[in-house]
C-alpha cells in the first residue's frame, strides 16, 4: 500500500513540473514573422495573448529578407530602424522574455515596419526577473532545444520505478 501511495504522489509531481515549462510563442503563428497584408496584423495576433518571464518569442522569418530588431517605445510608434537596441539578422529568432513590462519589436527592411511588420507586447509586472538577469540586458540568449516529449516520460518513468524499488526495500 506504501509503495502505491509513492507512486501516485511522484506521479502526480511529475505531471505539475511538465505544467510549469515557459511558453513558446510563435510570432504570427503559422504566417510567421513577415510583411503583412494588414498593418493590425501583429496588433491582432497579440490580442489575448498573456506574455510570463522566461517565454519565449519565435520569430520565424527567411534570413536576408528580414530581421528582428528589439527598440524603444519611440522608435517602434515613428518605425526608427537607425538606432534598434539589437537585431537579430538569422531567422529563425527565439528571444527569452526576461524582464516586465512592455517590449517592441520591428523588422528594419526598408517599409517593413510601416507596412506592420512590427509587434509590441508586455510581461505583466509582478512577476521577477530570474536571478542573473537585470533590466540593463532584457533578453537572453536563445535557451538550448527542449528535451523531447519521449525523453521527459522516460525520466518520468524512470523517477517512478527507482521510487517503487526504494519503498518496496523499506517494507520487506
């Protein structure tokens, strides 16, 4: 009885940790990050949508056709590409959310930006910033490719069978 008692506790563990994994979002989702045929199209997509610490941003855009340039609020309404904080010229772009608040972002090709091709969004305050980061330096790197789905129920698995092992050597 001990032992069933372990397994469903560690199980259920395991389930609430898979639950807490950062969002990816895919800018634009499967029209990705380009010249839209709508200058609300980026607006549009952002609506409804709720941004956390640690999410992640996908920009998917061919490289040498776009770009991905992080700016200030005052460069994004007026569409300035001369001074970005930074771009990123390889798509596709994954950008770590790190800090809260609003964010923008917009594509430096000439009439890009004023054609729409621009997205603003914001981490609700609240939230901090994970230990490392500060606000001089919003976004990380991107963060390295998730484990696959069968290596997380392997490891689930695997956590549940040594915990069986263990509670069935305490009880004989």
């Amino acid at each position: 009885m001990r032992s069933l008692i372990v397994f469903v506790v560690l199980g259920a563990v395991s389930l609430l940790l898979r639950g807490s994994e950062a969002a990816d979002h895919q800018v634009g989702d499967t029209t990705g990050w380009t010249r839209p045929t709508s200058t609300s199209f980026y607006s549009d997509w952002v609506s409804g949508k709720t941004f956390a610490l640690g999410d992640t941003l996908t920009f998917t855009f061919t490289t040498g056709v776009h770009d991905v340039a992080t700016v200030s609020k005052s460069d994004y309404d007026n569409c300035n590409t001369g001074s970005p904080n930074s771009v990123v010229t390889t798509g596709p772009a994954k950008i770590t959310l790190n800090v809260t608040g609003d964010s923008y972002f917009l594509c430096t090709f000439a009439g890009h930006c004023s054609a729409g091709q621009k997205l603003a969004i914001n981490v609700p305050a609240g939230n901090t910033p994970s230990p490392g980061t500060s606000p001089e330096t919003p976004f990380s790197p991107p963060p390295p490719p998730p484990p696959s789905a069968a290596s997380s129920l392997v490891a689930t698995f695997a956590l549940m069978f040594v915990s069986i092992a263990i509670s069935l050597m305490c009880c004989f």
